[in-house]
C-alpha cells in the first residue's frame, strides 16, 4: 500500500484495505497517545489549514494532530488570505505548494479542494466540503470498530437530509466496508443518484445492502442510528422548510423502539441542534459514543496526515 503524496478528497478514492489501514493507524496513535508517546513523522513539515467555514473539531483535530507529530500547522482564514477574491485558487495553490507541505481545505465547493490538489501538487486534505466530509467518517468508523469490534456485516441507518456531506461520505464509507446502509430521508432530500450507483457497485464487491426510502420501518434491526443537522453551513435559510420536510426522522425515543434491538446506538458528528435532528434525552444517552467520535476526529486525521505525509 502506498499513501505517499496522496490526497484526501473523497473516500471514492480509497479501497476499503486502504481504509482498514488508516484505522489500524489511528488506533495505533490514539493509544500511543494515551501512554503519553507522541511522534516525529511530521517534523519540519509546514501545513497550511485553509477555512472557509468554521470548524470545532476538524480544525482542532488538524491542530493537534500535527503539533503532535512535530508538525508546524498555520491557520489561513478565508478573510486572511486572498483567495477567491484577489487570487485565483490555481495562483494561490501554487504559492502554497512552494513554501507548505500539506494542505486542509474546508469549504463550499469540492471542486476548490480538487483544484488546490492540482495546482498545489501537495497532499490535500478535504476537512468538508458542501458535497463530502471523508475524515468524518473515519473517526465514525474508528468509533464503531470500538462499540462492536468490527464493520462488516452492521447495518447503518442514517436518518435526515440525506443528500448532504455526511450522508454521502457515509454512503461511500459504509458501502466500501461491508456495512448494510439505509438512507432514511424523504424523497425531496435522498442521495445523489449517480452516487447511489456508485455506491451501489462498492457494495455489490462487499456483498452489502443500500436502501434508499422514506419507510421508518427501515430502522429494523439498526446497530446504528446515525443522525446529523438539518440544515448544513450555508444553508441557514431553508431552516423552516427542512424542520416540516424532516421533523418526522427526528432520532427519538419511538424510533429507537422500532429497531427491535437494544444493543443499537445513536451517533451524531457533532455540532447537534438538539430538539430538531435528535432529542436531548437520546442525545445525552449516547453521549459517549458521540463524544468518543469526536475525539476520534483527531487520531484518525493525524493518521491521514502521517500516512500521506509522514516520514514512518
Ligand atoms: N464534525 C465536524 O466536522 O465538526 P466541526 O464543524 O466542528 O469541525
Ligand atoms: N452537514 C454538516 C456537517 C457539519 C460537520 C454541515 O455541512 O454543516
């Protein structure tokens, strides 16, 4: 397996070996972590962290990550530098590409983080776009090789906008891996369908399940009820017709009763608008398992950064 110089745009570009490999090394990390043993993969390597919304967890997790690895991270607000307004992308690529060493890129359009990769001729690291959130997932799936030991052969059911970042990386991650996934969305806000036969072809390879449907009943047997907002960064303004599109796949008490397990757990990628995805009584009872999720946020990009880019 060879990672090296290789970007992250979108988990379409992984095999699911390539996947397992990088959650092995997150695993590795975070419990190297623990014991107090950091690295020095990342020394003298300069990256450039580039947002254009905000960010909690993945901006940290870029952070911290690299400072751990002996990394020197240098945070470029969108208001700071000049890009896309008095810079074109492919100029400030390039300028990037001579003094950095990496790039993450959060943002509206995939095709900023596509560009930036080719003009920077750097690893690019998608830290979300409007259509993918690939790191996202591999901190859910870390999580989950920690609640079940294993992915293959769980079965996912996202419930809410189902066409947006997190639900589509999910739909890539879960298929590549061998995990049954649901969508559970209505109609107006199901997946991409040239996505879904992509995905379709990964899942067929690891003899998994997609179902697309606006069915409740599809929660059955769910070992995992994943939710995320409504209403992703920029899209503020359609709150009122999300909440009455989406306010019937609000992860709650009943809908938990309808898997028929009690071994099935709630995550959320985290920031919750508590009362609208989830309730707050589900929210805080799997609080855990969602918080575990965002610590994993760091130790599975530091393991992207370091497969990439990393002197190991
Ligand atoms: N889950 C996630 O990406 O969180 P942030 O927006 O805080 O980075
Ligand atoms: N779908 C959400 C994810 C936030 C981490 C958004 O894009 O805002």
């Amino acid at each position: 397996m060879n990672f090296k110089g290789r970007s992250f745009l979108t988990l379409k570009d992984y095999t699911p070996d390539e996947i397992e490999y990088l959650l092995e090394l997150a695993a590795k990390l975070k419990d190297n972590k623990k014991k107090g043993i950091l690295g020095s993969s990342l020394k003298g390597k300069n990256i450039a962290l580039i947002f254009e919304k905000p960010s909690t967890r993945t901006r940290s997790s870029f952070t911290i990550g690299c400072v751990d690895e002996g990394g020197h991270p240098e945070y470029l607000g969108v208001s700071d530098i000049h890009i896309g307004r008095k810079e074109s992308i492919e100029d400030t690529a390039r300028v990037l590409g001579r003094l950095y060493d990496g790039i993450a890129f959060r943002g509206f359009k995939q095709e900023t983080v596509e560009k930036l990769a080719e003009y920077s001729k750097l690893p690019v690291w998608n830290a979300l776009t409007d259509s993918y959130h690939p790191t996202q997932i591999l901190a859910d799936f870390l999580t989950l090789k920690e609640q079940f030991g294993k992915l293959k052969g769980l079965k996912l059911v996202f419930a809410g906008d189902g066409r947006n970042n997190v639900a589509s990386s999910l739909l890539i991650g879960c298929s590549k891996m061998g995990m049954d996934i649901t969508i559970l969305a209505p109609k107006a806000l199901w997946p991409d369908k040239e996505l879904v036969e992509v995905c379709t072809g990964y899942a067929s390879a690891g003899h998994s399940m997609i179902e697309i449907t606006e069915d409740l009943a599809a929660v059955s047997g769910a070992d995992v009820i994943y939710t995320d907002v409504w209403c992703s960064m920029g899209e503020e303004d359609l709150e009122t017709e999300r909440i009455s599109l989406l306010k019937p796949y609000q992860v709650n008490d009943a809908m938990l009763k309808m898997t028929g397990k009690e071994s099935t757990v709630v995550m959320h990628d985290l920031p919750a608008v508590k009362g609208n995805e989830v309730t707050e009584e589900v929210f805080e009872r799997f609080a855990d398992v969602i918080f575990d999720e965002a610590e994993n946020r760091m130790h599975t990009i530091k393991a992207v950064m370091v497969a990439t880019l990393g002197n190991m």
